[in-house]
C-alpha cells in the first residue's frame, strides 16, 4: 500500500524507483564546485582509502612468513631471530597502519561530509519557505519536521557508506581473490568469489524484505511524533477539556505501532546476520581445509595456512560491513527519499520570468474585476474591483465568509487570482518580485505568533538590521515600551512557546512595534483587535492610528467600531462589494452595515447592562431576613 508525505506526494516506492537518481543529485556534493578545498580533501581521502587497502592485504604477509620463520619451514636467512622480530613489528605495524589511515580517512573527509548535510538540510529549509501557503495549510508540522532531521541524518550516511565503506569492500575482495589466485591457484579465488556472491545475494533479498519494514516503522514514527507536537502546540486546548488521557491514548496507539515494526526490525537483522554467518562460514571452512589438505600433502607451510586464514578474516569484516553498508545506504536512502520528495514539490506561487522589484512611489492600492476562489466549485471573490488611495485608510467589513482576509492573502500574493489584477502604483504586483512586494506592505494580523525568543528578537523580526534603539523607538510607538520596561529582564525577556507568556494585547503591540519597525508605505490591519476585550482594544486602536498615519493602510474588520474613521468603507458579502461609503454614508443608507451595526450595538449594550447588573450584586448588601411566602 503506497502513503503520503505531507506534501501530499506518494513516496512508498521513490526509492525502489529513483533511488539511482537520489544518488546521482548527491554525487555532486562529493565533489563540490567551487570548493577547490573540498576538493583536495576527498582526492586525500581516496589516497588514504587506497593504502589502508594495499596495507590489509599486504599484512598477513608478514604473518605468513614468521609463523614459517618459527616452525622451521622458512628460509634459513628468516630463521634469526632478528628477522623473526622484524617481521612481527611489521606485522604489528601493518595491523596499527590499517587503522590509522582509516581514522585519517574519515577526519579528512568529514568536513566534505557535513558541508553536504549543511548545504542540503539549508536548500531544504529555504525551499520549504518558498512553497505556498496552501502547502503549510495542508502540512503536518510534527511529520514535516522529523521528515527533514531524518533526512539530514541520511544524507550522511549515504555518503560515507557509498564511498567509503563500499567502494573500499569491492577493492579489498579484489585485492584478496588476486592474491590467493596469484599465490595459489585459482580454484582459492574461485571459493572466495562465490562465496562473495551467495553472501552477496543473500543480504540484498534480506535487505529488500527489511525495507518495508523499515518504511512502516518510519511512518509510524512520523504519525507519533505528528501527534506529540500538535498536542503539545495545543496544551492549553488539552487541559481546557481534560483531554490528557485522549491524548496518551493516541500517542500510545501510535507508539504501538512503532513498537510492533521495531520489533519487526529487529528479528529481521538476526535473521540477516545469521544468514550472512553461516554463508561466510561455509566459503571460510572450504578454503581453510584446501589450504590444509595442501600443506599435508607438502604443497603448502603452515605460515600458508595461517595467511590464507588471516586474509578470510580479514575479508570478513569488509564483507561483513557490504551487508550493514547495504542496509544503511538502502535506509538512509528511505531516510532521504520524502526530503527529496519535499525539494521537487513545485512552488505554487513563483517569481514570473523578468520579473522586476515593486517600485513603489505613492502607495496606491487597486483591486480591478479581482476574482478568486480556493475551490473552483466555491467561488470566495467574484469580480471585485475598489481602490485604496495613497495615505488614506480603506476598511473592508462583512458577515463571516465574506472574502474579508482573502484579500490580504492575495495582496500579499499568497495566492494567484484566477481573474482580473491587484495594482500597486500601476503594477500588476503578479509581475513584480515578491520579495519586493512583501518588503512594501506590513501586516498586523489577529492572531499573532512570536517566535519563541526575546521581546527584543520578535520587535527587529521587523528590520534584522535595526539597533537597540531604534527597537525601543519602535515599542514606544506601540505603548509597549513602559511594560517591557517592567520586566525583570526588559527586553531579553523571553515570549515562550507562541508568545504565551505575553497576554493577548502584550502581542499585539509587539506585532505592532515590529511593524512599525519594518516601516512599509502599505499597512494591512487584519481584524487586529477582534480578539480583544474592549478596554485593551481602545489602546490598541490609539497605537494602531499612529502607525496607519501617512500610510495607506487596509482594515479588515469584524468589529464596525474600530472603522467608523475610515475614509471608505468597503461591504462585502458573497465575494462582492453590496455597499461602500463613510460610516455615515452607510448608516443613512440603512442596509446591510447599518443592519451590522445595530446588532453589533445591541449586543454591547446587553453586555453592558449585564455587566451592570453583576457590579450591583456584588456591591449590594445580602438582606436580614427572607420574605415569607405568600399564598
């Protein structure tokens, strides 16, 4: 059964399919462009490969001839013991050689290594930023985020396995059946190699059967992770409905799932490794009794026998690492396979050919016949057209469903519209950059999200560039300066998980003082105040009117009594502008915003007189005595 990534993409045989080509788009980090360093460390790293290779062999030599030196069976030149002694160090200095060189190896080639994870895991990162908002709508965050550590992790695994694990294995088996072939006859290579192919053989099928297992115990470790962040982002939402037990539940079941593929996995690799045992052991005891056979019959010294032995167990553990250098390319290719994925998702909204900065002179909104929907079948904006002057304040109000924050998503061209043109001083901004574009409006939205850091790094998210004192400016101008003031640690103080340790206006004035920093001519107000209680909301509305001063700004509005001073108001309903005027204009109309406005003020009135009528139970005495019942 195939499954999904976040992104929505069938990833279940990407790697049986395009494995070859996830390896061909991660040679060129082997060998980076523009890294001549870089380069002259993999070249060095090879060279070591190669003599830790050529010193394997070559050591069991040195074996060979003591074992014969001191059972008699040498040359009488060998027997001294001089040459006896000689011939351990060497064989002592070869073992510490094939070491050393394998340890130079790796460190040399480490910064090749890790310079591939850095720049993949950073293309990954930028490329996710540059997908549509309709893609991180859809996405899993948990999932999204375990997929790319996975991935980075894999990318490092592929590589170091392929070239040096690999590539050296094939040379050493190469090495070994020459030297046997050369030094005994072919029949010893001919044991060695088909050994080499039954072992061979056997771990890639094994291989193959473990694959999907480790797919499986992979998405059930996505699913859990999936699960354990969103319930963490939601704590307070868990602990409102008493909800932990659910939650454990869920995760459990997941982690169930994990359990039984983990465990899955782990049979599996006995099986592999034994099988892999018994085969070499074969391939091992055929050769060895060859050899014996040959020495009993005067063909052969026991220094022979001891080589022969010295260059199968040697063998083995190369042999031994083409199974796990298998299993860990085929599973770090699974590991990388749903990051590759990730990277060929195609980005919804994209830069048109040619297109040119957003040169912006007075500010000049147009919405002209703009229609949109997200779903063909429900259509959101239907033929829109209105326009925001420069330095004048447009408010756009509605029933819910209206289309009201559509427009600032295809303002800020979050989305393409499928009809007619959004223009800024006379550009179609669907043939500008974004980059430059973005750079021009600034948005205060409703909910608002810190980044879990200090007041000081969410106020210069505004400008990165900004001092310390034109961040204090900033939150001055959004009357947030005297509270951070209050802090034991001002400015350094940190906002927690999503700015929960700030109350909900705290927020929105440092979203305020970071939009004042950012200092854009286009200024969005996306129901700033909406979620506010109305003593917090009447601060706000002061701190928003200087930032929207000589600006020309977009008020998207759920309460009408944070519009009423707007130089037009905007109607929409169903997609469509029905009324538009001053608050005055449409009062006197008596249509839809006047029949807005009525309800919304019977509804504050209600509130007020409840809220009255509280006060006085709180302030009027109990009486002494009851009434007696009448009747």
């Amino acid at each position: 059964m195939s499954r999904k990534t976040s992104s929505g993409t069938d990833t279940r045989h990407a790697v049986d399919g395009d494995q070859w080509s996830i390896l061909r788009d991660m040679m060129p980090y082997l060998w980076p462009a523009g890294h001549p360093e870089l380069k002259i460390r993999v070249v060095l790293a090879m060279l070591a490969l190669v003599l830790s290779k050529i010193v394997t062999v070559a050591t069991p030599y040195a074996f060979k001839y003591a074992t014969d030196a001191l059972t008699g069976t040498a040359d009488v030149l060998t027997i001294a013991v001089t040459a006896v002694s000689f011939l351990v160090l060497a064989y002592g200095f070869g073992r510490i050689m094939m070491v050393v060189l394998a340890q130079i190896r790796d460190a040399v080639f480490a910064k090749v290594s890790q310079r591939a994870v850095r720049d993949l895991a950073v293309r990954t990162f930028r490329h996710l930023h540059a997908l549509s908002l309709r893609f991180h709508l859809e996405r899993r965050t948990g999932g999204l985020s375990r997929i790319v550590s996975r991935g980075t992790m894999g990318i490092d695994t592929v590589l170091r396995f392929s070239l040096f694990n690999t590539f050296p294995t094939v040379l050493e088996i190469i090495f070994v059946a020459g030297v046997l072939a050369w030094s005994y006859g072919w029949l010893y290579a001919a044991v060695i190699l088909v050994t080499v192919v039954a072992y061979v053989w056997f771990t890639y099928a094994a291989t193959e059967w473990r694959i999907n297992i480790r797919r499986d115990m992979n998405a059930a470790d996505t699913e859990a992770n999936t699960k354990a962040v969103d319930s963490l982002l939601n704590f307070e939402t868990v602990k409102y409905f008493g909800n932990e037990q659910h939650e454990a539940a869920r995760y459990a079941l997941s982690m169930d799932s994990y359990e039984k593929a983990a465990v899955k996995t782990w049979v599996s690799l006995a099986v592999l490794n034994a099988g892999q045992a018994v085969i070499f052991s074969v391939g091992l005891t055929v050769v060895m009794l060859m050899s014996a056979l040959a020495v009993r019959a005067g063909g052969g010294t026991v220094g022979d026998f001891v080589m022969i032995n010295a260059l199968m167990i040697q063998l083995y553990m190369p042999l031994n690492f083409i199974g796990s250098s298998y299993r860990e390319i085929k599973q770090g290719l699974i590991d990388v396979e749903q990051m590759f994925s990730l990277l060929k998702v195609n980005a919804e909204i994209a830069d048109r050919p040619g297109a040119r900065p957003l040169a912006v002179s007075e500010a000049h909104v147009v919405f002209d016949g703009v229609s949109f929907a997200y779903d063909p079948e429900r259509p959101i904006l239907q033929n829109l057209s209105f326009s925001v002057p420069p330095g004048k304040t447009v408010a756009i109000v509605g029933p819910s469903g209206a289309g009201k924050s559509t427009i600032s998503r295809l303002l800020f061209r979050f989305y393409e519209v499928n009809g007619g043109r959004i223009l800024i001083d006379g550009q179609d901004i669907g043939l500008v950059t974004q980059e430059s574009l973005r750079a021009a409006i600034g948005m205060v939205p409703q909910d608002t999200v810190l980044f879990n850091d200090t007041i000081r790094y969410n106020i210069r998210y505004g400008r990165p560039d900004a001092s310390d004192a034109e961040v204090e400016a900033a939150a001055r101008m959004a009357q947030i300066h005297d509270f951070v003031m209050s802090l034991p640690k001002g400015y350094d103080s940190l906002v927690g998980e999503r700015g929960l340790k700030l109350s909900g206006g705290e927020k929105q004035r440092v979203s305020i003082a970071r939009t004042i920093l950012k200092g854009p001519p286009i200024l969005i107000l996306d129901e700033a105040t909406s979620a506010l209680d109305s003593f917090t909301e009447n601060q706000i509305q002061d701190a928003l009117r200087k930032v929207s001063e000589n600006r020309t700004t977009l008020v998207i509005a759920h309460r009408l009594s944070t519009v009423v001073d707007a130089d037009e108001i905007l109607v929409l309903d169903r997609g469509q502008a029905v009324e538009r005027g001053t608050h005055a204009q449409l009062l006197a109309q008596g249509g839809l915003y006047a029949a807005m406005w009525n309800r919304q003020r019977q509804a504050e009135q209600a509130r007020e007189i409840l809220k009255e009528a509280e006060d006085d139970a709180l302030i009027a005495p109990a009486p002494l005595f009851k009434a007696a019942p009448t009747g």
